[in-house]
C-alpha cells in the first residue's frame, strides 16, 4: 500500500492508475486486481489504514498526558509529528474528501474520521468542564483545529525553516489563547 499511497500523493487519484501502482511495485495488473477490485477500493484501502495509524498513535498520546489542554496539546502535536513523518500518506487520505465528496465515503472512512473528531470534541468539552477553556462550541472549536491541521501540507514544506510540527504548535497557541477562560 505504501506505493499507492505515494502514487496517489504525487499524481492524485484521477492520474494514477493501477497500472502505475502495479508497475512500481514490480507486480502484474492482475496481481493487484486479486486485492482491490477496482481503484477507488484501493484508495479507500489506503485511507482506512492511515486513519486508524492516526487514531492509534492520537490516542496513545492523548493517554499518556495529564489534563484537558495537555491532552489537547498532545492530540495537536501527534497529528502533527505523522504530517511531518508520512506527508504522503497524509495528503494521499486528505484528498479523498475531495475526490469522492462526503456522501460517497466508504462508512469506514467515515468511522475513522468520525473516530477522530469525537475524540478531539471529548478533549474540548473536558477543558471546557474544567474552566481551562470559556464555554465554545466543542464540534466547531473540534473542526476549526482538525481542519488547520489537515491544510498544513498544502501549503507547508518540508524543506522550510518550520516542521508541520512546529506550525502545529503555533496555531495550537493562537488557538488555545482566543479561546482561555480569562
């Protein structure tokens, strides 16, 4: 999957077929066609394998900190590190929300974003709970930080003076600051 997904990184979806997919991983079209019946399935493949690497390596993290803004911080700061650690994967799953729209997601994809979301929305209302952030819708406040970080490698590059981490960690501090209890 780890050719997949740089082949739908590099080139997106509409350009990669499974020819290029099975050429690059030295196997027959054929060969790829017994695994996935079809592109869309693998791409989907590829996003629900990289959304529960998300949710795994999130939620350990989330675990491991003490309270609500250092969970919050330690669900920032995780998402970002796997920007900066498998860009590719990154914007290869990031892309399929445009390239198959909302309604047309398989409900696994679904379920691994959901996952998420939920995850980060339990975090805002437990530092809403307990004062650290003034009363804020947790789903939009949720959004508006997953969506930050989802952007970041469209812009962002690798090659800068910043990490993924590192812009993650400021947006977490312009964030955090206009939305503190006072």
């Amino acid at each position: 999957m780890g050719i997949a997904t740089r082949l739908f990184a590099a080139k997106g979806f509409d350009k990669t077929s499974l020819q290029d997919i099975a050429d690059e991983a030295g196997l027959t079209k054929a060969a790829v066609y017994y695994h996935f019946p079809d592109k869309a399935r693998l791409y989907e493949a590829v996003v629900v394998s990289r959304l529960a690497e998300n949710y795994a390596q999130v939620l350990a993290a989330v675990d491991l900190a003490g309270g609500p803004l250092d969970r919050l911080e330690a669900f920032v700061r995780t998402t970002a590190r796997r920007i900066d650690e498998d860009r590719a994967g990154w914007v290869a799953s990031s892309s399929i929300y445009r390239v198959l729209g909302p309604q047309d997601l398989a409900p696994a994809i679904r379920t691994g974003r959901d996952r998420l979301e939920r995850l980060l929305r339990e975090i805002v209302v437990e530092a809403i709970e307990a004062g650290d952030l003034r009363e804020v819708d947790p789903a939009m406040l949720g959004r508006l930080i997953y969506s930050a970080l989802n952007h970041i490698p469209r812009w962002h590059s690798p090659s800068g003076r910043l990490s993924a981490e590192m812009v993650a960690m400021q947006y977490y501090d312009m964030v955090i600051e206009g939305v503190r209890r006072r």
